[in-house]
C-alpha cells in the first residue's frame, strides 16, 4: 500500500476512534465515572488532533481527491462533505471551551456547552468517516 492510499485510511481510522471515544466518555459520565470520562474524552481529543495533523500532511503532499461518481450520490456526497466541513470548523472553539471549563472545575458551564459539543463532535467524526468511505470505498 501506497503513502497516498495510506494517509487517507489511518485519518479514517483516527476520526472514527475519536468518535468511538467520545461515545464511551459519554456512556462513562452517565455513569457517573468522572475519572474515565475525563481520560477518553482527552484521548478523543488527540486522536482529532493526530486526525488533523495526517490531514495536513496528506493534503500537502497529495492534494485533494477528487469525488467521481454522478447524479444523485454526487450530491450527497457534497451535502455530506459540506455539512462535515463547517461543523469540523465550528467545533474547534466549542471543544476549546468544553474542555477549558472542565479544566476550570466550571462543571455547570461546561455540561451546558458539552451538550453542543458532543453531539456536533460526533457528528464530525461520522461524517469524516462517511466522506472517507465515499470517496475512496463507494462502489461505482
């Protein structure tokens, strides 16, 4: 396997370990574990940092693929792709802000933002999984 095929399926396999992360962090406070939350959700944030760094990299080296199916999967491929990027962008502040109350021991402040921030952070990591998928995986 090539660098240029390489690339594409490790930040595939960052982003949806994020996402898995950020569900078990989830399930972890429900539960009241405080301790694990706290773990995987900072791991679910460096694997979106590790995810962004490869991104870069591949992108600068190779970039962008080009989507090449058409008709109706081409707009959902756009649909998804769009919504994917401006959610990746709006939630670089929100996770910023989660994660600086919790540090803060702001727990009020920061569950009412949580409340934003996971749900579009997950949305995020499905949608980068699924452009992935698309892209490089989508039967023509």
């Amino acid at each position: 396997m090539d660098l240029q095929t390489l690339l594409p399926a490790i930040d595939a396999a960052l982003i949806a370990a994020s996402g898995v992360c950020l569900l078990a962090g989830f399930g972890f406070i429900k539960g009241g574990n405080v301790r694990w939350h706290k773990r995987l959700m900072l791991t679910a944030g460096l694997l979106a940092i590790g995810f962004l760094v490869v991104y870069v990299i591949r992108w600068a080296m190779f970039g962008s693929a080009p989507f090449t199916d058409e008709g109706w999967i081409e707009v959902v491929y756009y649909i998804v792709l769009i919504t994917h990027i401006v959610m990746a962008i709006a939630i670089v502040p929100m996770a910023i802000v989660t994660v600086r109350r919790a540090f803060r021991g702001d727990y009020a402040r920061h569950k009412r933002i949580a409340r934003w921030t996971f749900p579009s952070w997950l949305y995020v990591a499905v949608t980068g999984w699924l452009v992935y998928w698309m892209l490089h995986h989508l039967p023509t």
